[in-house]
C-alpha cells in the first residue's frame, strides 16, 4: 500500500519510521531540525494515523509498503531512520532492498523477538469506552486504571481523535492487537545482510538494546556502530532531542 506520509525540505531523501502506536507527527521536531539539510519523509505505517487499515504486519509486507511509497513518491533511494517498530521495518527494508538505503539508523530497537509487554496497551485502548462528549481527561483517568504511566497514555492519547464525536483512534487497534505477536518478532530472510553504514542508537535509561544483541546487529549489519544517547529512556528523540541530533548528524553528513 502506498501511506500517507508528509515531508518537509530538500535535499538528499531521509525517511523516519515511528514506532508502534505512533505516527509520522512524532517526529515533529526532529523533522524540523533535519529539514534545512534533507528531504525528510514521515509516513505512517499500516495501521496507524491517515494509512489504510489492513491485517498483515509482518515487517517484510511493511516493507513493501515503504518501497511503494517511496516509489509513488519519486525516491529511488534514501536514508532510513527507525524507532522502535519503524526500526524493525527500515532493518527488514535495508536487507530485502540494499541498494536503496544510503544509511541506516536504529533508535532503540534489536532484530529480535521481544516479550509481549505492549498488549495489555491495545487492551486499554480497546476498552475505552468512546462516548459523545469525552474529554481527554476522562480517557485518561480510564487508561490510568490499567497504564499507570502518565507518560505512555499522553503519548497513547496522542492517537485519539477529540475533534469528532465521539472521539476516534487513528490506530487500526483490532489489526494491531491481532498482530501482535508478529510486531513483537523479527525474523530476516536466510542470508540476508546489508553491507552499507548502520548507527545503532540506544537510550541509556533503556533496556531495549542488551549487549548480547551487539552479535545479532553485526550479523546482519557488518558495519553497524552503536552509541547511547543520555538521559533517554526508549523515546530517545523525544526525551533528548538535542542529544539524539548530536548522534544523528554527523552519521547523515559523513
């Protein structure tokens, strides 16, 4: 499927992938700031904000999803940056179509297969009961009864829609909670391997990257090199944007 996607600059083409149960509008202020140097692209994936709703979730469909937006969208090559879920989906695009990515970067993420600790979100949200009049308050006090963490129901609420009646999630949440065990997996083709420069991007307040996944990235990635972003948890570009940048920009200009 070709997604809806915004962008912003010109410049050698640069595409951020969000995470799950985001959009492309989390990289607002990244976009911004990369936009006087690049032509920056941040689509939604499927599923997720104005893309179209569909089953498969599976990171080599997903990937196709971005070759044709990319195609419809006259880049014939890029730059990748990817998040969480988006960085799973920029890694199974860099090895099925290696000739198309200039540089890959991974923001707290590994190609591999994680627990399934993000279910009990799409549950939440499933159970939300949307009624006219809901304000933004409401829903949060429900979401907390079940997500304590004020900070993943804002990011959670970014996604909820209060300007129809009733409000309405921008996340295809029935195809994602059917999904979902294959979002937590990763499985690359036999014998794939991208060959071109890779930056591995972990938050130091996060657990998502283990060392004992430095082997499974080079694996795949030969020339992948890992740095840390300090005082950042697994929303690395929003919790040290300036830090994040500093790690990002140097990589895109060498």
């Amino acid at each position: 499927m070709i997604l809806a996607s915004t962008e912003a600059g010109e410049g050698p083409p640069l595409i951020l992938l969000h995470g799950l149960f985001g959009a492309g509008q989390n990289w607002g202020g990244i976009r911004r700031a990369l936009a006087p140097s690049h032509r920056v692209l941040t689509p939604d994936l499927r599923n997720h904000g104005a893309s179209p709703r569909a089953g498969a979730m599976d990171y080599a469909t997903m990937a196709a999803d971005l070759a044709e937006t990319m195609d419809a969208a006259g880049v014939p090559h890029a730059s990748l940056l990817g998040h969480s879920m988006g960085g799973k989906v920029a890694m199974a695009f860099a090895l099925a179509h290696p000739e198309r990515v200039e540089r890959l970067i991974v923001a707290d993420i590994a190609p591999v297969r994680y627990r399934p600790a993000l279910r009990g979100y799409v549950e939440a949200m499933q159970t939300l009961p949307l009624r006219s009049g809901m304000t933004r308050k409401e829903a949060d006090a429900h979401l907390a009864a079940t997500i304590p963490e004020a900070g993943i129901r804002a990011f959670l609420l970014q996604s909820l829609r209060f300007e129809t009646d009733p409000p309405a999630w921008r996340l295809g949440l029935a195809e994602l909670a059917a999904a979902m065990p294959t979002i937590e997996d990763f499985a690359p083709p036999a014998g794939a391997r991208f060959d071109g420069p890779v930056l591995v991007m972990a938050g130091d307040r996060s657990g998502y990257i283990r060392p004992e996944h430095h082997a499974v990235f080079r694996a795949l990635f030969p020339q992948a090199a890992f740095t840390t972003i300090p005082h950042a948890g697994h929303w690395v570009h929003a919790e040290n944007p300036q830090g994040f940048l500093a790690a990002l920009e140097p990589f895109l200009a060498a």
